[in-house]
C-alpha cells in the first residue's frame, strides 16, 4: 500500500477539524429573572441561610451554594485563600453592634482558618487563627504567612504558624509608620492586592510594597486613585477602585495606577449609576432624595469590594466582567468592560436590572471574590445596620429608620456563598504551597486568573533561580502548530504576559527578549514589553527608544497608549520627540492624548521640583496642587508670571503683582477665595494693577486647586473647596469687584 504525504496532511486536517468541533464553545443562557413586586417597606427578620437563598435572584442556570456560616464566622470583611484553598476571613466583631456604634474600639475582632477537608466545596473547619484585633481590613496569604492590616493604622504585621495547629504562634511587625489615620472606619485604607506587576498595592494610601527575600520594599507613588473598600485588578493588572462615601462604582481602570489617576465621566454609560433592587431599601443614608417612588435606592451609595472576575467555572461571557456589591441596595451589579476608542467604557449587563438581587433586608454583600476553584464568592456581612455610627447619630435621616426597623439588633451573624452555574462543576481546591517552584510554572497559563496570579507570587517568595531559563523560554515562544488543535482554549498569550512578570519578580528583566517581545504577535505581550522597557528608559538607555518607536503605528490602540505612557520614564529629547509623533497620529483621541500630555511632562523641570516640595503632604493635597499647577500654568501665568512673581512689561513694571510672600496669599483663605471669586481692583501695596478679572464661573474645586498651588508656592497649607464654597455663600449677590480696602476692615 503506497500511502503518500498528502493523505497524511488530509488525514490530519479532518482530525483537526473534529476536534475543533468538538471543542466548541457551549451557548450558555442570558435569560434574566423576572422581578418580584416591590415591597416598599419589608420586615428585617433575621433568615436562615437556607432561608436567605430562597431570596435570591439570579439569571437562568446561576446557582447559590452555601460555603460559610455562622456560627463558624460572625460578621465577615474580607476573606482570602491561601496556595492550597485554605481561606483566612476577616471578621469585624466589633462592627456597629447597636445604633450608636458602642464598643467599635474594642480589640476583641478575629481571623478564621476555614478548611473545607472533604472537598465539597463547604468549609468544615474552622480556627481562630488570630484573635485581639482591631478591626482588621487587609489580609494577604504569601508562601507561609499572612499579612495583616488593621483600622487606623498603616503598619502591616506578619503572622506565622509554626506547629500546623491553625492558630498563629508567630509575629512581626514588617511595616511601620508612626502616623495613625483618622477619621470614621470606612474611610480606611483597604486591598493589600499582590498586582501583576509584583508591587503590592492599597486604597487611599499611595505608597505600594514588594515581598521579596524576607525583606518588604516601599515604593512612593506621586498620585494614583484613593478608592475605599475594595480593590481588584484585570489580567493586565490594571485596577478598579471604588468610593461608597463619594458615591462612586468604579473609577481608575484606564491605565495602571503606577502612571496617576485618570477618570474621565465617559467611563461610566449613561445612567450605570443607578442601581435596581428588589425590594425596597428604607436606610439610605442619603434619605428621600436616593429613593425612587417604591421606596428603592436610585444611586449606587454602598459600594464595596468589588471584583474583576477571572474564573473558569461560570459561563465564558462572565470572564473579565465586573461585579459591585451594593450592600444599601442589597444587590450585585454585573457590569460589563468595553473598549471603545481606547477608552474603557462600564455597562450594566442587563436593562433595568441586576446579576444578583436579593429581598432579604440583611443579605449585605461587601465583597466578591474569584476563587481558586473558578467560582465567583460572595461575602455576606449579614446584619441590619451597614452604614457606620457618623451616618446613624442623633438627627440623622438613618437612626429613626434603624430603630423602627430594628436593623440593630440584628447582629453577630454572617456567610460566604458561591456562585455557580448548573452545566459546570467547579474545580477541586488546588494544593500549590509545597509545590517546587518548577512545578509552579504550568499553572501561569492556568484559564483561572486566581490560579495564575498565585503561581507568579509563590515563585517569586520561593527566589528559586534555577527556573530562570524555563521562563525565558516560556516568555519566548511557548507554542506550536498542535497547541491550537489539542488545547484551543488555553491563552497563551496571558502565559507569556506572566512568564514576563515573573522574570521580572525574580529581578530578570533580560534587554534582548523585552526587544523581541515588543514584536509579538498578542498586544498584550508587546505592552508588557514596553512596560518592562521602563527599567531601560529610565537608566538612560537611548538605543532601546529606537525599538519603541516602531511601535507608534502599531495597530492595536492599548499599545500606542501603553508606549505614551511609558515614554515619560526617558529624559531623552527622541523620547519626546516620539511623543510628539503619537500626538499628531491619534490628535483626536481622548485616551492617548491624556498619556501623551502626562509624559510629556516630563521635562518640566518646575513641575518636578513642585512635586519634590509637596512629597510629604497627603494625596488629596498633591492632587489639588497639582490640578491648580495645570491651570495657574492656562491662565494665570499669563499675568501672574510662570515663576509667580509677577510678568514685567518692557519698563520693567509688573502686569501684576508678585504671589509669592504675599500677604492675601498667606492669610485668610475665605479672604483669598473672595478675591478670586469677584476680582480685585484699586491699589495693591502702593501699586495700581488696573483689574484682576473675576473667576466665579469656575467651580469650587477648581478656584480651591488653584489657591492650593499658590499657597504650596509659599509653603503653605492647602484650601479645601469648602472655603470657597463658602465665600461663594457670602459673596453670591455681590456684583462688584473687591477692594483691598473692604476685605482689610
């Protein structure tokens, strides 16, 4: 029998296509619940668990499984798993046990061990693993150890179990700072997120860390989101942020928080702000005014613990979603995350209604989480008061409601559910921490993002170099002609983007494959390159430029802006020049031209040395002198003088009068802020300046910035917008401009 080439080549091309249709992505259902009828004013009895998950609404073929309840644990924060499934859960015992917030001080709060030892995917063991807390808010398991966070303070501790028994026996401070953070507990830093880029990252505070060689790096960032509760990160590591008290979903995805906080109002489609419960949701904070006509909150307000889910065991289409608890509003919001023109733009996954919706009055959903077996978790507070003792005092529009309702006292319980679908088993829990770093590496391609970031953290703690060229080779090219025939659904892509990151982690950052990986074939590759490129920019090093500036036509829009963004880290005038180039080719676009004119602000030599006389403010402060920086530069300037001592005319007399030592710019800021509201006229020192235009078509927050960069100038403290505000009060049928003379009496 002569069996040629060509029958073979036949012969695998209908194998190929076999198994391809064999591997074809299963259609899942979209179908929406239908909603309940609105009980505007629905009774606050405590519900089993049993009897809460009949409360609950999802889409066709979602299921809720119960992982967690008390009394195995009593008012959940937070929770996190370690390398082997094992989940530590932060509990708030201490939480707003009667409507006046009594006792919330009190360091008697815990951190659970919950195990579950059999496998169905129900916790069955339980220890205390770290009790006398106060109030404990970020938790992050590394290789042995778990690191811990508690309000109002900054300092991180590392907790330790030496003898196996679930209960720590070891501790160490790794992270001091003497200052304590005021203020009520939910405007607290949270996260402690491991990002892909190997720093690790909180809310509010902009100083990120590095767990490396049992030492912990700290690292200052000028300006990045402040968010509140929660934090959560893409495959790309580009993070979401969340403020409840400024009634905000989600802001700071479009770029990596490393380059700043950029949050245009676009990011949110029209009317993404209004949440749809099922019931009605009396205690709003915000009273009448955020409730609709059936007693229902019409704007999200409670906002927590958001999540970008990256599991592999609900249907495809959930993958890269964002999930928001909305515990006010007793509901989680799907959202879904689309580029358009560069700029990544929030829907709500369904018309006028909700992921998850529940009608019990106690279902408070602060967290969601993607879990090691591919599932999206819920944390259920499970309690009748959410919001802390400032919003429940005497005179509020809450304490009556909670009182009538008997919201306090209901208290002490919690749970912790998973989200499933019907046609897909989750996976068993996984068992990575004794693994050998080599062992490691198959799991960075893994579908579950959870599995893969875990991998890249425990092969970084473990240092082990000998893994060295497996990643490089990984990283080069780690497919073939059978990968997309015999595993058509593994990214690898992602692989090489992590195999990068992990280089990275063990501190090989190797110049010639970052030049090759700047022409892969996936974007998400080359603007990992480029990114990793920055450790070369910012050494000097002019030859690597050359190789990113091929990129400036590249066809995929993240790239262009990634390559933007990063350019700032060179001092070079090519590096600007390249800049310039990206500039005239994508003039319209919003997205880029943002990157573009941060970079490029790098050689501003002004604005570097402001930076360096305002490191040691808070980041609201830097961002109000920075903001006023910008437009003092717009329009002030002009008069006023780059250097603000005034522009001299051709005799060498001043346009207007020097800021800096002024005594109007030193003193009274509602003073300052009438000057800038309505203008000044008349004589100034002895000098007549002619008019100082009036600036009260300009808001609060700007007029505030713009004070505060003046008064940095003079290394003075900053004007918050509410003295502008009130000046505005005082002032607001005033038509006239001031005279020095009238704001002196």
């Amino acid at each position: 029998m002569n069996i040629t080439m060509p029958y073979f080549k036949k012969l695998f091309l209908i194998l190929a296509v076999a198994l391809l249709s064999c591997c074809q992505e299963k259609e899942y259902s979209e179908k929406i619940y239908e909603k309940p009828e609105i009980i505007k004013d629905a009774a606050s009895d405590f519900l089993s668990p049993e009897e809460s998950m009949k409360t609950f609404y999802l889409p066709e073929g979602y299921k809720v499984e119960l992982v967690a309840s008390e009394p195995m644990i009593d008012e959940p924060a937070t929770i996190a798993w370690d390398g082997d499934g094992r989940m530590y859960v932060a509990e708030m015992n201490t939480y707003m046990q009667d409507v006046n917030g009594s006792g919330t001080n009190r360091p008697i709060s815990k951190i659970k061990l919950l195990e579950d030892t059999d496998g169905d995917g129900k916790m069955d063991k339980s220890t205390v693993f770290i009790d006398s807390l106060l109030l404990p808010r970020m938790i992050l398991p590394l290789e042995n150890e778990l690191i811990v966070n508690e309000t109002y303070s900054y300092d991180l501790w590392s907790y330790k179990d030496t003898d196996n028994d679930g209960v720590a026996d070891k501790k160490e401070r790794v992270y001091y700072n003497p200052n304590r953070r005021g203020g009520n507990l939910e405007h607290q830093q949270s996260g402690l997120l491991w990002n892909l880029d190997n720093w690790v990252y909180t809310t509010y505070n902009p100083v990120r860390f590095k767990f490396k060689g049992g030492e912990v790096l700290v690292d200052s960032l000028d300006i990045m989101p402040r968010g509140q509760w929660g934090l959560t990160q893409d495959d790309m590591g580009v993070m979401y942020y969340s403020t409840a008290g400024g009634e905000n979903p989600a802001y700071g995805f479009q770029q990596p928080a490393v380059y700043g906080d950029y949050s245009p109002p676009e990011r949110l489609s029209p009317d993404f702000v209004q949440p749809w419960p099922i019931v009605g949701t009396p205690d709003v904070q915000g009273g009448t005014k955020r409730l609709r006509e059936d007693n229902t909150l019409n704007y999200f307000t409670g906002v927590a613990g958001q999540e970008i889910f990256r599991g592999h065991k609900l249907p495809p289409s959930t993958y890269g979603d964002l999930f928001i608890p909305e515990p006010v509003g007793r509901l989680i919001r799907r959202a879904k995350v689309k580029i358009e023109e560069g700029k990544k733009v929030l829907y709500n996954a369904y018309d006028k209604t909700e992921f998850m919706a529940s009608t019990d009055l106690n279902f408070r959903p602060v967290q969601a989480k993607t879990g090691p077996d591919g599932a999206l978790y819920i944390v259920d507070m499970y309690r009748g008061i959410i919001q802390e003792s400032n919003w429940t005092k005497e005179g509020s529009f809450l304490r009556p409601v909670i009182i009538r309702k008997k919201l306090d006292k209901n208290i002490g319980k919690g749970r912790i559910y998973r989200i499933v679908h019907e046609d897909i088993k989750p996976d068993k829990k996984p068992e990575l921490l004794n693994k050998k770093a080599s062992d490691l590496i198959q799991f960075l391609g893994h579908p579950n993002g959870w599995y893969r970031n875990t991998a890249q953290k425990l092969i970084i703690l473990k240092d082990d170099a000998s893994v060295i060229p497996e990643l490089k080779k990984i990283a080069q090219n780690n497919t073939s002609i059978f990968d997309g025939i015999f595993n058509p659904a593994k990214d690898f892509g992602i692989e090489r983007v992590h195999a990068l990151w992990t280089l990275e982690g063990l501190g090989i950052v190797d110049r010639n494959l970052i030049i090759d990986k700047l022409s892969d074939e996936d974007p998400r590759v080359r603007s990992t390159a480029i990114r990793l490129s920055e450790n070369f920019l910012k050494s000097g090093d002019t030859d690597i430029i050359d190789n990113l500036e091929k990129l400036v036509n590249d066809k995929d829009l993240e790239v262009v802006n990634q390559l933007a963004l990063s350019l700032r880290f060179s001092k070079d005038k090519q590096a600007t020049d390249v800049l310039n180039k990206i500039g005239n080719k994508y003039a319209d676009n919003e997205i880029v031209l943002h990157a573009i004119t941060e970079s490029l602000k790098k050689d501003d030599l002004e604005l570097a040395n402001l930076k360096e006389r305002i490191s040691a403010r808070d980041a609201d402060s830097k961002k109000s002198v920075l903001r006023g920086y910008d437009s003092y530069k717009q329009l002030c300037a002009t008069c006023h003088g780059p250097d603000l001592k005034g522009l001299p005319t051709a005799d060498n007399s001043l346009i207007a009068p020097s800021l800096i030592g002024s005594p109007r710019v030193t003193g009274d800021k509602e003073k300052l802020s009438k000057i800038l509201l309505n203008g000044l006229i008349g004589p100034i020192d002895g000098k007549d300046y002619g008019i100082m235009m009036p600036l009260k078509s300009n808001g609060d927050q700007w007029i505030a910035d713009v004070l505060s960069y003046i008064r940095a100038m003079n290394d003075e403290g900053g004007v918050h917008k509410r003295f502008v505000a009130n000046a505005r009060k005082q002032t607001a049928d005033r038509e006239e401009y001031w005279t020095l003379a009238e704001l002196e009496k």
